[in-house]
C-alpha cells in the first residue's frame, strides 16, 4: 500500500476537515494549465551560485537521496526562472516555500526552500525573470512526466537526454494540489529542510511532542473546566457592570479625521492576505475624514502596497502574497514599524494612526513594542485600532497545534485536501505563533499597550474565528459589538457599529453606552464561542 494512502489515515477525516475550516477561517486551487506542447526551449541555471549537492536518486520513493541540484546559496539573492513556462504552483508546502514552473516541452522545473516567493499560481515567467528570492541552500528540480531527473541534463546542449527517472508514489498532474503532492514527496524525503526525518524520531523529537502535548493538555484542561469558565464569565460581566467605563449616547461624529490635526492611516492586513485583497480594505477610511492621500497599506515584504494611495514618496512600493504574511510575526512587526517611522518622517506634522485587522492586530502591537524599543516618540502615533485581533492567541490556531504535536498527526495535516485547499500552511511560524499556547500569544495575553498609546480593540461578540473574549487587552478601550454569523470575523472592519466607535476614539470621545441586559448577551455569546472552539480543539488532540 502506498506510503500516502497510509499517512492520510493518521487523523480522522473529520478533524482535518475541520481543521481546514479553521485554517480557511483564520485561500484556491489554480485552474488546470492547458496540454503539453512539444518544442525546444533553453535552460539556464536559476542562480549564480556553487553546487553544495548533485542530483543523487534514492533507492525508493520517499528516500534519502537528492531529488535536483542544491545551490549553495546566498540568502536573500535573486531566483531566476530557468527557462520561459507558467507558474503552476507558488506557495507553502510543509512549512517551506516553493514554485513550480511548466515549460514548452512539457517539464517542470521546481525552486524549492525559497525565502520570498516573487510570483503567482498562473503568471506567465520569462527566463531570467524573478520567481523569489534563496534562503541559505536553493534546491533546483527538474520533473517530466512522474519522474525527476538530473537537472544537470537540462543545460547541455542537445536538452535532457540519458536522464534517469525517479517515479513517485502518486503521480503530479496539472492542478495545484496535485504540485504540492509532488513537491512534498520532495520535502519529506529531504530532511532539516520541513522538519520530516526518514526512520525513528530522535530523543530531542519525542522530548518536543511531549512537551508541546503535555502543555495544550494542560490548556485545554483549563479552558474546559466549568467551574473556571464560569468564574471567568461571572467576573467579565460584573466588570463591566459594576466598573462600567465612560460612555455617551450621542452619535458618532462625522469625519473625524479631518476635523483635528493632519493624520496619516496605515492599514494591516491579516493571515492569506495578499497585496491585492485584505478585509482591512473594506475599512470606511472616507467616512471616518480621512484622504485619498492619508491611506498606506502595510505590505508584508515591507514598505507599503503598489495600489496604496498615500502620499509616503520616500516608502517604496512592494507587492506580497498570501505565503508572505505566514513568515515569523515578529519579522513582520519590525518591516510595520519601519514604515510608521517612514510615515511619520515623509508626513513630519502629523499623526500615524494604526489599523489592523485579525492577525494584523497583532502585529500592530508587536510593532508598538519594536518602536518602543528602538526609542521612537510615541506621541507621533494617534488612535492604533484592532478588529477580531487574537490577542490572547486564537483558539483555531491552536486546534492547528493540537494536531502537529504528533508526528502522524503532522504529517497528515499537511497532506489533507481540507487543509490544503487553504492556502495556508499549518507549519509556518505565524499559525504556530498565533496558538494559544506559543510564546508570542503567552506573552502578549497580560501584557499592556506602552505608556501613551492609545488603542481600541474591537471584538464581534459572534464570532466564531477570534472569540470576542480573546481580542481583549489589558489597560485599553475593548469595545464589543453585536455582530454574528460565519462572516462576523471580516464584515467586523466595515460595520456601522465599528466605524461608529472608531469615529467616537478620534475624535477623544467615551464608547457608546450598552444597557446590562446588552452586556449579558454580548459575554454569554462571546464566551459560548470561545468554549465550543476549545472543545473542538480539544478532539483534535484526542485524536491526533
């Protein structure tokens, strides 16, 4: 029996399926690319770089070996398409990324372990062109058919002759999935690259599952008690009736961003955004008085969006895809504050008000802290506002956890269509640090904002991707709003009731008041969420 039909039955169906929700919920296959066609292209090494490793064919699928060429790369240098094709596959695949390339004659070249991935699933790539950028090793294969063979071959003169095939288990095809199948026999087979090794786990392997199980079992055993739970919401609610904050029952002003000083927006995006589509677009920046020019996105390759519309000349315009906001949260904070220290430089008289959404709120704050440390005056920052931001950590993330604190259960998260259809890597840092139990989560739960920053952060008492009791934090302005349903997580950042508040925070007014019975209701709904997400989670580990 094949080794992948045996490692999909690692997990019950059921639980990664959920776990893809979760995943999809925190993503598309590409269309098929059209029949081969036979006809001569030229190939060219991908970069300017010595051989650390020639190809070396395993004796069996799945085996040691070296599946192409290893460049012994310079991290950060450019990848460069071997010859003219289409992309048919950009992104993660167990935990590292990857793009496959379909030439004229019918091969694929793949370029694998890449630091930065420079294209998309579909786009058309001449040779030269950029495809990403090397990490410390570039691993270079060449496939046609079900097979690799030496890549080497490639760059004779008279094409790929004398090649030796190496078939896999299951064939790639034309669809996404069916690339990331094959790129991941490549992955498993090559280890200390995604984190798989071939034979018996080493001590320091089962130390670390046991660890990581030992601590989301303790977790869970919190999370689900009754007698905790109840205690918690008990005093969540007699907090906020017996201490209520300042309130008004006024309206939201209108525009309030133009009325006082000049301001500039930043907006954040959140995990599998890309460049091109985030939820944080859809904030009503116009209603709120702000400008054309007063509006930057955050890109997570650094500098700001190439269709951010604000006036920044001296911040340089950068695309990024989906697999770019799943790299390290912490990297991610430091490229966010150095572009509210360019904001607040190219616009010297004004205010850089911040906005984030879901795991962009968590950047934000990370990003608060970075300029803290780096000495940056806070008093050039305005209203920072989170929307459905995990603060606490997410408690689908940590279901994700859950289910990669085994090795079986790992390895079959990755291989599961329900995950993969995401988009999204349940192996790259920003899923692992947005659980519950990671230590960015851990750290940030009851951690305050600086002294001198201003932040509200908005939660929907309905929804069922960050529980409204985890988007709370510690000293400042946590507002909840009765918004659910399965799209409360992204229709939160337009609401009129989140615009309302945010308009109420600019222009230095109290929230809105909420009568008790309101309070009631919005903590029984949000903690009801945030219980039922835990039980989930909670199966996973039983099972994984």
């Amino acid at each position: 029996m094949p080794i992948l039909s045996r490692v999909r039955r690692s997990a019950p169906p059921s639980c990664l399926f959920v776990l893809g929700l979760s995943l999809a919920a925190l993503g598309l296959s590409a269309p098929e690319v059209g029949a081969q066609s036979v006809e001569p292209v030229d190939y060219r090494p991908p970069v300017d770089a010595p051989i650390a490793d020639s190809f070396r064919p395993p004796a069996h699928p799945f085996g040691p070996g070296n599946r192409g060429l290893e460049y012994d790369t310079v991290p950060g240098s450019e990848v460069r398409a071997s010859a003219d094709g289409q992309v048919v596959f950009a992104g993660p695949v167990a935990g590292s990324l990857h793009v496959t390339v379909r030439h004229g004659d019918g091969v694929r070249t793949s370029y694998s372990f890449l630091e930065r991935i420079a294209v998309v699933t579909g786009q058309r790539v001449h040779q030269g062109e950029p495809v990403g950028t090397a990490g410390e090793r570039l691993h270079f294969g060449a496939r046609r058919g079900d097979a690799y063979f030496d890549p080497a071959t490639l760059f004779e003169a008279s094409g790929p002759v004398e090649v030796e095939l190496l078939p896999f288990e299951v064939p790639p095809g034309a669809t996404a999935d069916q690339e990331r199948t094959a790129l991941l026999e490549l992955a498993v087979a090559r280890s200390g690259h995604a984190g798989f090794r071939i034979g018996p786990p080493s001590l320091a392997d089962v130390a670390r599952w046991a660890v990581d199980r030992a601590r989301l079992a303790q977790h869970y055993a919190r999370r689900l008690d009754p007698v905790v739970q109840a205690a918690d919401l008990t005093a969540a609610i007699a907090g906020r009736l017996a201490h209520p904050p300042p309130c008004t029952d006024d309206p939201a002003p209108r525009h309030p961003a133009a009325a006082g000083p000049d301001r500039v927006a930043v907006l954040v995006g959140g995990l599998g955004s890309s460049s091109r589509s985030a939820s944080i677009d859809r904030l009503r920046t116009g209603d709120l008085g702000y400008q054309r020019r007063d509006v930057v996105r955050f890109s997570y390759t650094g500098g700001r969006t190439p269709d951010s519309t604000g006036d920044l000349p001296g911040v340089e315009a950068r695309p990024y895809t989906s697999a770019d906001t799943q790299g390290d949260l912490a990297s991610a904070a430091r490229r966010l504050a150095d572009l509210v220290e360019a904001a607040a430089r190219d616009r010297p008289g004004a205010l850089v008000d911040l906005y984030g959404h879901s795991m962009g709120g968590v950047v934000a704050r990370l990003a608060l802290e970075e300029l803290d440390r780096r000495g940056f005056d806070l008093g050039r920052l305005g209203l920072v506002a989170t929307f459905g931001a995990p603060h606490h950590g997410a408690a689908l993330a940590t279901a994700v956890a859950a289910a990669n604190s085994s090795p079986l259960g790992d390895l079959g998260l990755d291989l599961a269509p329900a995950v993969r259809e995401t988009g999204l890597d349940p192996d790259r840092p920003a899923i692992r640090q947005l659980a519950e139990t990671s230590a960015v989560a851990t750290a940030l739960a009851d951690r305050p904002v600086p002294d001198g920053v201003e932040l509200l952060s908005l939660g929907a008492s309905g929804d069922v991707v960050v529980a409204a009791p985890d988007t709370e934090v510690p000293g400042a302005r946590n507002v909840t709003v009765s918004l659910t349903g399965r799209r409360a997580h992204g229709d939160l950042v337009a609401s009129e009731e989140a615009t309302a508040e945010v308009a109420r925070a600019l222009a230095g007014r109290p929230p809105r008041c909420e009568d008790p019975w309101e309070v009631v209701r919005e903590q029984l709904t949000g903690h009801a969420v945030a219980y039922a997400e835990d039980l989930g989670g909670f199966a996973v580990l039983r099972a994984s």
